[in-house]
C-alpha cells in the first residue's frame, strides 16, 4: 500500500561516481533532513520480499525488521540504541506493516536520532528501483543526479586502474625473481 507520509521523503537517484554522495551530504547539513549512511534496501531487499511471507503476520515482519536493522553496513547508522530494543522502536514508527513502512520506520528512527523532521535516502542501486519507490512513497521527492559520461568513466577507471596495475606489476616483479 503506498505511504504518503507528512513529512515528503527525498531519493537521490544516480548512477555511482555521479555525485549523488555529495549531493547526500549537502541535504544532510540541512536543519531539517535526516541523510543516514547508504543502506541498499531496496537492491537487498525488494527481489525476495516474497521470501518472507505475508507481512501481516506479526513473526514474518519481525523477521524482515531484523534483518533490515541489523544488516545495516554500520550498525545503526552510528546511532547510540539499545540492541535488544532497537527492533521494537523501529517496529512502532512504521507507519503500516509493509516493507514501505519498516523502511519509512528506520529512516524516521535515525530522523529522531538527529532531531530533524524529515528523511532522505541515498543508494546508487535504487536506479532499478525507482518504480518501486515512487509506488511505495508516492509524495516523495525524488532528486535524478547525471553526470556526462565523459567525465564519470575516467573517475571510476582511476579507481579501478591504479590498483590493477599495482598488482600486475608486483606480480611481474615477483616473476622476475623467481628462482628457474
């Protein structure tokens, strides 16, 4: 069921090494959103929702609750919580039993946490997932980051190449010594 939550959601939208991390901390030194960490929800999760069962029922949404708070990349987004409560509190600020709204519940737990009213979400794979979203949240706000390719594959090569060629040249190296 789409969420329209009071307070619009923003999604940055951008293929990586597009500036959508850059974007992401601007709106984060905003007085009022929230920009946690990336989290990969939808990529991780959206494909196998169907894994756990009907939401409705309370045992298979806690099981996605979980997964989703303790899969998290840095655990909580930093955020000082209690282990063994944090489920329960995500669980209370979703807004309906559904993925929609236990990923709404975990950006407005970190929105609390920082004491600002609205959140925001940056993954470079929800690309693939923007129709999903705008269902889920239809009032939210999506923002699309390009970037001339011409300028995008030169920066992701560079961070490709330089450990590439390092590795290829030790093990040339190493090859060079090695005993007959």
């Amino acid at each position: 069921m789409p969420l329209n939550l009071q307070e619009r959601p923003i999604f940055m939208i951008g293929a990586e090494r597009s500036g959508t991390t850059l974007v992401m901390a601007l709106l984060g030194c905003h007085s009022r959103i929230a920009v946690p960490e990336v989290v990969w929800y939808y990529p991780r999760f959206y494909p196998y929702l169907h894994t756990y069962g009907d939401l409705s029922v309370e045992a298979n949404f806690r099981t996605l609750a979980q997964e989703m708070v303790f899969g998290l990349k840095t655990p909580f987004w930093g955020m000082k919580v209690n282990p063994r409560t944090i489920v329960d509190e995500v669980i209370e600020l979703a807004p309906e039993r559904s993925f929609a709204g236990l990923y709404a519940g975990m950006h407005l737990r970190f929105a609390q946490y920082v004491n600002k009213p609205r959140w925001g979400e940056k993954t470079p794979h929800n690309l693939y997932f923007v129709g999903p979203m705008h269902h889920d949240f239809p009032n939210a706000q999506f923002i699309y980051i390009t970037r001339d390719g011409r300028d995008a594959q030169p920066a992701q090569q560079h961070l490709l190449r330089r450990p590439v060629l390092e590795t290829l040249l030790e093990r040339r190296q190493g090859m060079a010594r090695a005993p007959a």
